[in-house]
C-alpha cells in the first residue's frame, strides 16, 4: 500500500505560520459567517493519523478545548518523555530520525499522514519526504514571524491539483510532488 505524507497549513501572503510571538488569530479574521471548513473534512477523510511536533501539541492543549482529533495524533519529541494524563489512548510520542519515525508508524497500519506544525514540515520538507501540500493563502502580510519555509537541501518540484477561493479572498492551493 502507498504511503503520503500530507500537509494542510494555512500561511500569510508573505509566507508566515504565525507571527513574531506565535500567534495565529489572524487565521480567524476573515468573517466566516457559515462556519465553511474550506476542505479540512474532507482532507482530514484522506488521512490515517496525525504527525505533529511537541510545540504544535502544546499549542493545541492550550486552545483550551476539547481534543480536535478523532484519529491517532504521534507527537514527534526528543524531549517528551510522557502523554499528558487523559490522553494516553490519543497521543503516540516517537523520536528518531524521520525515516525511522515513519517505518514506526507506517508498521501501525497508518499509511497516510497528516503532517502539522512548522518545524515538523520543514524537516520532512529538507527530507524530501512531503508528497501533498495544500497551502491555504490568507490575505494579510505579517512582515515577521514563523516562516513555512526555510532552506532546503535540494529544488522539488510540485503540480498543482486544484486551487480554490473561499469566503471571497482566501486562496486554497493542493500540489502534489512531482518524482521521477
């Protein structure tokens, strides 16, 4: 079976995950009065389980809300040594190299991953090893603050898929890696 390593992200105009203190309200400033998922149920249909870094765990513990995720979230953590209490049936800590990491989880049965929080994509992006991308552009420029990018050890070419337009201004694009 296939395996894909999938990223939804949502980035500024100027390439930005979130600003220069780490926030992300301006994610939600666009009024969105149907409360549209722009396409996040049905890419989250797509995947098996999560793969996220430590920050981007502890970023959504402290939403203060209840736990977003129905399928198996692996935090990706040298420093990590335990799942918080009540999370111990949700939350997978694994470390090693990524390759390593992802033989561990692929031997669980979870082929496609949805690969969350920055640090986290840019290894997996040095690596080579994204295969979707699905890059949500908001309309703001932040000037400063958590790039998407950095650089990379290689060029890798992407195709678009499909580009849509949601609440009127914001520009969802899907690429697939292009491999020989």
């Amino acid at each position: 079976m296939e395996t894909r390593n999938k990223v939804f992200i949502a980035t500024s105009l100027d390439g930005f995950i979130a600003d220069k203190n780490g926030g992300i309200d301006w994610l939600n400033e666009t009024p969105n009065p149907e409360g549209d998922d722009m396409g996040y149920i049905d890419f989250n249909t797509s995947v098996d389980a999560l793969l996220m870094g430590k920050n981007t765990f502890e970023t959504v513990l402290g939403f203060g809300i209840d736990w977003p995720y129905s399928k198996p979230v692996f935090v990706l953590s040298t420093t990590l040594k335990e799942v918080p209490e009540g999370y111990e049936d949700k939350v997978f800590i694994v470390n090693g190299t990524l390759n390593e990491v992802l033989d561990t989880i692929h031997q669980k049965g979870f082929k496609n991953l949805y690969l969350d929080g920055g640090k986290t994509i840019q290894s997996f992006l040095k690596e080579d090893l994204v295969d979707d991308l699905c890059l949500t552009t908001i309309p703001v420029l932040l000037g400063e603050g958590i790039p998407l990018f950095t650089s990379m050890n290689k060029r890798q070419d992407f195709e678009l898929v499909e580009s849509k337009v949601y609440l009127g201004q914001i520009v969802q694009s899907h690429f697939k890696r292009k491999r020989n």
